[in-house]
C-alpha cells in the first residue's frame, strides 16, 4: 500500500503533509516486524506474511533461550539470569549469557535447585541494562524454548514495562515438539530429553547451559522433521499447532490473483474445493478474506482456516462472473457457501385439488411441466406452483399459521363422507362434503390466500399478517404464551415467504443489456455485450467496431422472432422455476441492484411490442456500444455499473 496513503487513512486526514504523514507511520511500525518498509528508500508499505516467502528451516535464524528466575510468577518474581544461544545454518554460532541482578531476594529454595545465590547477584547488571542487549542478540531470530510460554511471558513482562511492546506468539516450544518426535520417554523435562537425544551439554538449571540443552534438541529434532518432509518454518508451526498458521500468513496464497473479474475456489490440503466465490476484482475480493474473520459468516470462517491453495478463472465481465459461480458450485458442492450447493432441498408451495376442494401443501419435488412444458395436469392445466423457496420448515411454518388463520382444508385426501375434526369445530369450511357452493367460496378463499402470497392486492381477502396478528393477541389473553410466541414467529416466515417469492418474480422479469470495454481479446479493441432475458444470461459476446451492427441485430433478433404459443395458463399467473436455477436468478438480480453506476445496462422491449420500438432499440443499442467503446480508456479497465431500470 502507498505510504501517504495509508497514514493518511490512518489518521483520517487526507490532506496531512507528507512530512507528518511519514513521522507518524514511521513511529507506529518501527521495530514492529509484522510490516515491511524501507522508509529512506520505498514508498510503499507491505505485510511481511506478504512479501516474505515460508523460509526454509535451515535459512532461518532461531535463538535457543533459557531463563532462570526467583520464582515462577511473572512480574512479582524476577529473572536472576539469561542465556542465549544464536542458532544459523542449524549450527550454534554464537551465545549469550549475563546475571541479572534481580533487586529483591531470592528465595532459598530456588538457590538450591539453580546454584544462584544472592551474593552472586549483587554486582551483576539490572534487567534494564540487560534488555537492550538481549534484543540486539534476538534481532531477525525466532526464538526456541523449552516450555517457551515461561521464558517468554517473563521476557513480555519486562519488554512490556520498558519499551511498552511484546516479543510476539511465534515461539517454538521444544517440549510439545519433543513428545511428538520423541515417543517413549519417562517425562519431558529438559534435563530428559536433552540426554536422550545425546546433548554434549548437560541441562542442570543454569541458563547458558539449559539453552544450549535446548538448542541442541530443537536442531536434532528438526533433523526428524526434515526426515518427514517438513523442512520449511511454517509447515513446523502447522506442525506444532495445525491452526496455528494465521490468516495473515495465508495472505500469500493471494499474491498472484489478477485485478480483473472472475471466480475463485479455496482448496483444502486434499485438494477439495472448500468454497466458491466471484469478484469484480479477484484480488480485492480475496484478500478481505484474510481480514476481520470475525466480521465474516461462521462457514466462511471455516474456509479460511481450511484453505490451502486458491485457484481462480478470469471473466470478462463482472455478470458473467456471476453466471461461472453458479456452474462451479453446482458442480463442485462446495460445504462452505451459505447458498447454492443443494437445491434440491429447496421446497415449492403447490395448490392441489380435485372433487374434494383446493388445498395447499409444500414439496420438494419439481413439477414435471418444469422439465417439459407439454406436460399438463388431468384436467388439461398446469398445476398451480409457486418457488422453490430456500428453507423447507420455514415453509412449513408459514402453511401452518395460514391454516390456523383460515378455515381451509389441511387434509389432502377425501374423508369418508364425515367432516373431520376441524370441520366440527368450524375452523374448516369441509369442502369435501360435497356442497358445490361451500366448495366455490372455500377454493375461493385459497386463491386470494395464494395471490396474496404471490403479491397480488385482494381486497375481498382478510390479510394474512392482520389476521396473524389477532391470532397471537387471542392466544396470549388466553395465557397460552407457548402458543402465541410460536404463531408470532410463523408471521415472520410468512412475510420472508412473500419477500422472497418477489424476489424471485422480479428476477425472473429482468431484461437488460450490459456492455463493457473489452482491449485483451487478440483482435483488437471490442464491447463485451451481456444479454440478460427473463433473469437469465442469454448472450454474451464481444463486438468489435466494424461489426457492432450486425451482433446487435443477431442478438436481438432471435428474442424477437415469434415462437409456439405456451401452454394454457391457469386463472392466476404464478412463477415457478427448476430449482437449481434459484440460486442465479437472485444472484443475478442482486448483481443488477448492487453494482455501481458506470456500465451501460438497458431494458430491453418484449417481443409483444412493435416493429417501431424494436427498429429504434437496436439503433440505440449499437450507439451505445460505439460510445463505450470511444470514451474508455484503455489504461483504465471499468467493471463497474451505469443501472437503468429493467423492463417488467
């Protein structure tokens, strides 16, 4: 990221000179070795996870560390001595050793088992002395200990109350490392597993001699590690703790991703896909991945953790990166999309019906007529069918509180010539008994109940939500609370019901053209043209100049010309569609609403209107595209949006 930006960004000013600019940001990443920045030489400010590729184990600096201390509380006990061994190539080069006068007894029994005595303490140097020369000897060097959450937390302390920072979480613990390459011990101490794994120096409680223990047992079984095919820092820190490797440090899997549209996939170690996803721009897009997880939904979380290798395919336009999502996810069934991966699970509300009067019921088995239009219902119709909808009990729970609103049939099959319970205690009209007039106003009842749900006004029916409402307050006078409470929570899946059938009509009656500057296509400068009818991708092709005309007029025409008659529709027009199409329907209809403001998208006239209108859309059209085509820059690549209404 530029450095001017980033301060500028931090501070919330951005007119701040850059002299400030660079003061501030200088003070807050100096000696913080999460960042990268040269500030005399570069003007550009990175992660170090970003620019510093997983080092091999033997090119990386470890410092093998061992505290001895008065006591084992950090902060009410104090280090008496440090010792340090500066570990290169996986050989010992150098090493550092000091007492630190602690400025306060130490206990008898810590003497005894380290030899430290108070007299020989008392002319040795303070932490505050030490401090400075012990970070120089760790600089660069990631530090190895055993048991390394006592000497470190005892380090932190100390850094904490004078220089106000911390050494970080990314030191090696010997001791779990040696409990899995080194089976079959007594115990872990030090002093046991240094002479087990043959240390020419004995751990006896001293530091410079329990670091070298230490190192000596971190190279040799690193040597095991090698031996396994783990040779590099970060598959030793998976190793060690396979959650451990963060999501900063997955940010370089990222580094290759174009700025361009597309679709991507997280695999995992097996190389299964984990997650499908499409962007505008497939780096931006990944990357927020890797920041502010908590933010993110719980199963996206879990892809971030999961992932292992990103793989991703460029589109051309950001719409038809939408349509690649939807194949990919059908194919691959991704666990971790909230959406998309089963839609066979997804329901539809159907009117059934006979002799016996129109019932409603959920299913998730699609229509034949779906499939194949000439497939009709035994009297001659299509069967009346709304969906599918996401969520079968949510369904089921909106049918429910409609029946106990309403006093329609909840029996699908014809009773034996007796009403049944309900129809005793009048809370059904009994269509079934065979009174045709009982049975018009019944099935009448169900029809303005289904083209309410279809977002149709009936003003002869009683509202649903309305009469909900009466329902719970009914239910709650009566102190039947349990009742009532799951009767409120029914109202709000039947209004979801009806907000997302609507969604779904508005998506399925979107028709407009996209068009995009396209430069990288081998024949020169071109328009990219996406063709959206009846909420589906129908068209999508690349016009260069000389030819725009006559793909404009190749599209449309076959939009236009006139094709069999469709099968006869019943008294209510109702949107049913297959259900592994849902999932693009919305997706592509919450592009249109979401994208921003620069693309050209026009709606497109249906084939029901005049030879006159369609003469002057095609002329509008091919002007359009002419215009996109001269006023983009080459140098700046816009996916980005101009929304036009659709025509409904």
């Amino acid at each position: 990221m530029d450095v001017m930006e980033a301060a500028r960004s931090l501070i919330a000013s951005p007119d701040a000179p850059s002299e400030i600019c660079r003061e501030i940001l200088s003070t807050l990443v100096h000696q913080d070795r999460r960042f990268c920045w040269d500030s005399d030489a570069a003007d550009l400010i990175s992660l170090r996870h970003w620019e510093v590729a997983d080092p091999d184990l033997a090119e990386v600096p470890f410092v093998a560390l061992d505290l001895e201390t008065t006591g084992a509380r950090a902060g009410s006990e104090k280090i008496t001595e440090i010792g340090a061994v500066r570990i290169e190539g996986l050989r010992e080069v150098r090493y550092f050793g000091t007492l630190v006068n602690p400025m306060r007894p130490i206990p008898p029994m810590i003497s005894r088992i380290t030899g430290i005595t108070q007299d020989m303490v008392a002319d040795a140097p303070r932490i505050e002395e030490v401090m400075p020369r012990l970070m120089g000897f760790l600089e660069g060097a990631v530090v190895v200990a055993h048991n390394a959450s006592f000497d470190v937390g005892f380090l932190n302390y100390e850094l904490q109350r004078l220089k106000g920072r911390r050494l970080g979480e990314g030191a090696i613990d010997t001791l779990p490392l040696a409990r899995a390459l080194a089976p079959g011990l007594p115990n872990y101490r030090l002093h046991t597993v240094a002479k087990a794994l043959g240390s020419p120096v004995e751990a006896c409680h001293r530091a410079l001699a329990d670091a070298r223990a230490a190192g000596h047992v971190f190279v040799t079984l690193v040597g095991r590690l090698q031996d396994q095919g783990i040779a590099r820092l970060g598959e030793l820190r998976a190793y060690l703790n396979p959650s451990s490797r963060t999501t900063l440090e997955k940010l370089g899997l990222t580094r290759d991703l174009p700025r361009s549209p597309g679709t991507y996939r997280f695999l995992d170690k097996n190389g299964c896909t984990v997650y499908i996803g499409k962007a505008d721009r497939l780096d931006d897009r990944v990357r927020s991945h890797f920041v502010a997880t908590a933010n993110h939904a719980r199963k996206m979380r879990r892809a971030v953790q999961l992932v292992e290798l990103i793989d991703w395919e460029e589109t051309i336009t950001p719409l038809e990166a939408v349509v690649h999502e939807h194949r990919l996810i059908l194919e691959h069934r991704p666990p971790c999309n909230l959406h998309g991966a089963h839609p066979e699970t997804y329901s539809y509300l159907k009117v059934v019906g006979g002799g016996s009067g129109l019932a409603l019921s959920t299913t998730r088995r699609p229509p034949k007529w779906l499939d194949d239009p000439r497939h009709e219902g035994r009297s001659g119709r299509q069967p009346l069918v709304l969906g599918p909808f996401r969520g079968r009990a949510r369904l089921d729970a909106a049918l429910d509180l409609l029946t106990h609103c309403y006093p329609i049939r909840r029996c699908l099959r014809r009773p034996d010539g007796r009403p049944c319970v309900r129809g005793d205690h009048s809370r059904c009209l009994s269509p079934c008994l065979g009174d045709p007039q009982v049975r018009k106003e019944h099935d009448a009842l169900v029809m303005g109940i289904v083209r309410w749900l279809a977002g149709e006004a009936d003003s002869d029916l009683p509202d649903p939500l309305r009469r909900a409402d009466e329902v719970v307050r009914s239910l709650s006078r009566q102190r039947r609370h349990e009742e009532a409470r799951s009767l409120k929570k029914a109202g709000e899946h039947l209004l979801s019901v009806r907000r997302s059938y609507a969604s779904l009509a508005e998506a399925k009656r979107l028709r407009f053209v996209g068009l995009w500057p396209q430069y990288e296509n081998g024949g020169g400068p071109s328009v990219r043209l996406n063709l959206v009818w009846d909420g589906t991708l129908r068209h999508a092709v690349s016009l260069h100049p000389e030819a725009i005309d006559a793909g404009v007029a190749a599209v449309l025409e076959s939009l236009w010309e006139p094709g069999p008659s469709p099968p006869e529709a019943s008294a209510v027009s109702l949107i049913a569609v297959p259900q592994s199409q849902l999932d693009l329907l919305l997706a592509v209809r919450h592009w249109f609403h979401e994208s921003d403001d620069r693309t050209p998208k026009l709606p497109i006239p249906g084939p029901e209107s005049g030879s006159t209108q369609q003469r002057a859309f095609k002329i509008r059209l091919a002007k359009e595209a002419r215009r996109v085509l001269l006023t983009s820059a080459p140098s700046h690549k816009s996916t980005e949006s101009l929304k036009i209404e659709p025509t409904i």
